[in-house]
C-alpha cells in the first residue's frame, strides 16, 4: 500500500469503530486483597468492586479456594442481613486470583485471567460503547454515545429475574438455569422455560414437572411472546402486586395472562424470581433500612399445601418436586411416606433407590403399584390411547426405561428414564409398573 491509501485505510477504520470510551469510564479491577467481612448466600468469601448502584454490587467471590466467580450482589452490609448473588458472568467457569475485570477504551468489557486469557466478554468492540452503569433496577449496561444498550446483563440471566428483566421467545433470553449445588456453581439439572404454548419447568431438560395453565394459548395461532417480572400497580396502593406478567399474540381482550406471585406489603420494586436448586421457584423482596430482615419470601411455587391468601397463584404440593423423595420415593401430601419395593413398601429413608435392571428383557420384571403417578405425569400428555401391553412393551423395549405409568381411565402411557419422586394420589386408576432385576 503506498502511503496515502494507508491514510485513508485508517481513517476508514476510525470512521467505522467511532467513539472510544473516554479514559475516565475505562477500568481494571485486579482479583487481589483482603477479603470482604460481611455474610452472602452460598457463604463466600469475596472482594467487592467498585462498581455500586444501591443495592447492587460488582464482586468476585468464591465457595472453593482459588475458583471465582464475577457476581451481581443484591443487599447491603448495613442490612444485616444475607447478601443475595443476582447475576453472575462466569457460572462453570471460575477465574484464578489476580484475574481482571475490565473495561477498555474499545468498549469490550472483559474477563480474563492474569494470564490474558479471556474468560468471558460481551463481543462489544468497535461498537461506540461510551459506557458502562449498573442502573438501579439491576440491569448492567454498556451505552452507545446515542443512550443506546449495546449490551445488557438483563439479556443474560443465570437462575434469576430481577424486576423489568423479560424472557422472550424471538432473541431470547429463553430460560434460567439452576444452580448445581452451593458450593457447586455449575449449571444444575432444572429450568424454567418460555415456550409459544406454555411456560415450562424441566428436569435434565426433557422431564417437565409443571407447566403453566393459560387456557387463552389453546387457540391454534395464539402464541406466548414473552413473559416480564413486574411490580403491577392495583386501584389500591397498598395491595400492588408482583407478577410475571406474559405477553401473547393474537389476543383482543385487554387482559394478558401472568403467574401471580403475591401483594407486595410495602413499597418496593427490588424483588427477584429465582429457580433454587431444588428445582423451586421463589419470589424475594427487598426491605432497605429494615436491619437483619432485609428479606422476605413472598411466593414459592411448591409449597405445603397451603392455599395462598395474598394473592398469589396456589402453591402446587411439594411432591411434584422430582428430587422431593430423593433417589426414589413415594411422597403423600408433601411428605415422604414410603420406599417402594418389589416386596412392598416400607419407610422412607435417605437410601431408598431402584434396583437397575440390566438391558436383556428376560432379566427383570416389574413389581406394580396402585394409586401412584410419577413427577412427568401430570403436565406432560403420555401417548394414548394405548393399551397397558403395550405400555409394558415399550419400557421393556428401552433398556433407559425404568418403569412405566398408566391411567386405566383414559388408557394412557406414560414411560420414564428416571423414577425419582412418585406421588400418592388415592386413585385406583393410576398404575405404576416399576423395573426390577430378577434376582
Ligand atoms: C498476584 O499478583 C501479585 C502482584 O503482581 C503477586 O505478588 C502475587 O503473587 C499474585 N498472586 C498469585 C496467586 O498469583
Ligand atoms: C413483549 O412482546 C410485546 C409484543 O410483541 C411487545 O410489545 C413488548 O414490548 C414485549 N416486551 C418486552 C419487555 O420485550
Ligand atoms: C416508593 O418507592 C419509590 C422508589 O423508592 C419512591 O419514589 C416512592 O416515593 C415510594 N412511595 C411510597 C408511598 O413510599
Ligand atoms: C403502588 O404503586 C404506586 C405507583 O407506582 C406507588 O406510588 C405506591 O407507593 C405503591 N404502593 C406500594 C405499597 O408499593
Ligand atoms: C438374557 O438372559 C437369559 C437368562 O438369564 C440368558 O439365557 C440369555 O443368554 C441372555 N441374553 C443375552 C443376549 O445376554
Ligand atoms: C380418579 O380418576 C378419575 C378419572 O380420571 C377422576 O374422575 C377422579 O377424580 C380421580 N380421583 C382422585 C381421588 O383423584
């Protein structure tokens, strides 16, 4: 290239990439110091940051030495109270001491480890990012110098929506993920799904233990759009409301369908949905300036039974929790009440667990029981009609298949690669046929 074309080569190139982020919006935090003081769920150590919109703060923190995570805490120390971890950049993949965070003038904001090896960014280069903020609702953003989000963690959730963050079904975000365990932060076995028909919560993300029940989306060309955590305002301040409210195309009436999460008692949009894991889903909200209860939970959708009084959709009984019983067991009314086996059932406990059958048909069988459903049944349709041979013959022609459920009634067929929970229903219609080796 001759002189005057490389010239013009680069002034191209400035044209295109625009502003930069001026020095003073740049940063780069070190993961290095003392540690912070004050307790946070999952029991972490961490170092805040300083980014800080109340009550929201940038930390690295860690369950396991030497293994970090780049979180979004709700709560402050003069709560007293538990600090929440709302939003996180690396989930499965921790960053080592001395990693950085940072923004550059190119408007890439980065994780890396000291190395120089990036963890995790948001692709952001080039792109006019003035910016970043943590706004007050939560929502952590990088501008553009038009006010534009370039880039928002609302378009990233892990196991948690934050008030005015959306799960859509065109773009996306679809869903939130479980955590693994409290020390574990990898993704766990459960989600929580937006689908056109429905929204959904998933076992190793084929097993659906609940849906929603909006009848308006049993229209053929009515489809569910997106669906937002809101704080909605009632006639009567004092009985605002949360809700996941959900959009769906093709609807005249004014009134779109939501999962009601309960009144809120004082006045406040810092509240959070969260996808537990246990598979539960819980509604939090936050308190400022009330020392050591800065919490309160105000909705969990499996729960004991008990119908709501605030408002709130009915709670769905604990059994249909997959892990409630652990490995395997039979569960009545929240409880575990039996370890089922091919000899009858006896107490539950910790251990109970299936025998596995081995793969060649004429080395099981199965044992029956009465009045029992498993954890899919009731929101998924099973295949029908069908007889009960049938049934029968399509476990045992699945060497995954470790027991098969079928409702005399209706003649329908339900097969299952994982027994885990199986609830009591009283009903003499529901059969539960169960795998096990014969001796
Ligand atoms: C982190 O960096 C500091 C300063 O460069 C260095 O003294 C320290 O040993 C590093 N820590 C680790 C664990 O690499
Ligand atoms: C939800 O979908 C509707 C219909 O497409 C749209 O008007 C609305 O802006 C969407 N809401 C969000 C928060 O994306
Ligand atoms: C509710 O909270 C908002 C934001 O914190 C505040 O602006 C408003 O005045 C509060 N309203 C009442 C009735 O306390
Ligand atoms: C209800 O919402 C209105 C309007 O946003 C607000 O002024 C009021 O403070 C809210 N009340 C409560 C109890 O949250
Ligand atoms: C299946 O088990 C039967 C009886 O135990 C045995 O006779 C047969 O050889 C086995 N078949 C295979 C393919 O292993
Ligand atoms: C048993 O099943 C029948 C047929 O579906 C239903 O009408 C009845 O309500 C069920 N009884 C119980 C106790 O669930």
């Amino acid at each position: 290239m001759s002189n005057a074309y490389s010239l013009l080569f680069i002034l191209f190139c400035f044209s295109v990439s625009n502003a930069l982020v001026p020095p003073a919006d740049t940063f780069r935090y070190v993961n290095e110091g003392d540690f912070g003081e004050f307790e946070s769920e999952y029991a972490p150590t961490y170092r805040p940051l300083n980014p800080f919109t109340f009550p929201f703060q940038l930390c690295f923190y860690n369950t396991t030495p030497n293994a970090y995570y780049l979180g979004l805490r709700m709560g402050t120390r003069r709560d007293g109270s538990l600090m929440r971890w709302v939003w996180e950049a690396n989930r499965g993949s921790p960053v080592r001491e001395n990693a950085t965070f940072s923004l550059g003038s190119d408007g890439n904001l980065i994780l890396a480890e000291s190395t120089g090896q990036i963890v995790w960014q948001t692709n952001t280069a080039n792109k006019d990012v003035v910016g970043f903020a943590i706004l007050s609702d939560g929502n952590m953003v990088l501008r553009d110098s038009k006010g534009n989000f370039v880039w928002q963690s609302f378009d990233s959730p892990t196991d948690t929506l934050l008030v005015g963050q959306t799960l859509r079904i065109n773009g996306g975000p679809l869903k939130l993920v479980s955590r693994d365990s409290i020390t574990n932060n990898v993704n766990g076995a459960y989600s929580f799904v937006i689908e056109p028909k429905r929204l959904a919560l998933y076992y190793k993300n084929s097993m659906r233990y609940w849906s929603s029940t909006f009848p308006k989306l049993n229209r053929a060309n009515v489809n569910l759009v997106n669906a937002t955590l809101r704080v909605a305002e009632s006639e009567y301040e004092e009985n605002n409301f949360s809700e996941l409210q959900c959009y769906i195309t093709n609807v005249q009436d004014f009134e779109q369908p939501s999962l009601r999460l309960g009144t809120l008692r004082y006045n406040s949009s810092l509240s959070y949905l969260r996808l537990g894991i246990d598979g539960n889903l819980r509604f939090y909200t936050y308190r400022a300036n009330v020392r050591g209860n800065a919490w309160a939970l105000l909705f969990t959708l499996f729960d004991r039974g008990v119908r709501s009084s605030n408002g709130a959709d009915d709670p769905v009984d604990e059994c249909q929790l997959p892990n409630r019983c652990g490995k395997f067991g039979l569960c009545e009314e929240s409880q575990c009440v039996g370890c089922p086996t091919p000899n009858g059932v006896f107490a539950w406990s910790k251990d109970c667990d299936v025998k596995l059958p081995s793969c060649n048909a004429s080395s099981f069988t199965y044992y029956e029981l009465k009045g029992v459903d498993h954890f899919t049944v009731k929101y998924t349709p099973g295949t029908g009609r069908t007889s009960l041979d049938n049934c029968k013959n399509k476990c045992t022609k699945d060497c995954k298949c470790l027991g098969y459920f079928y409702h005399t009634d209706i003649a329908r067929c339900w097969t299952v690669n994982e027994l885990k929970t199986l609830t009591r229903v009283g009903n003499s219609t529901n059969l539960a046929y169960i795998k096990t080796p014969i001796n």
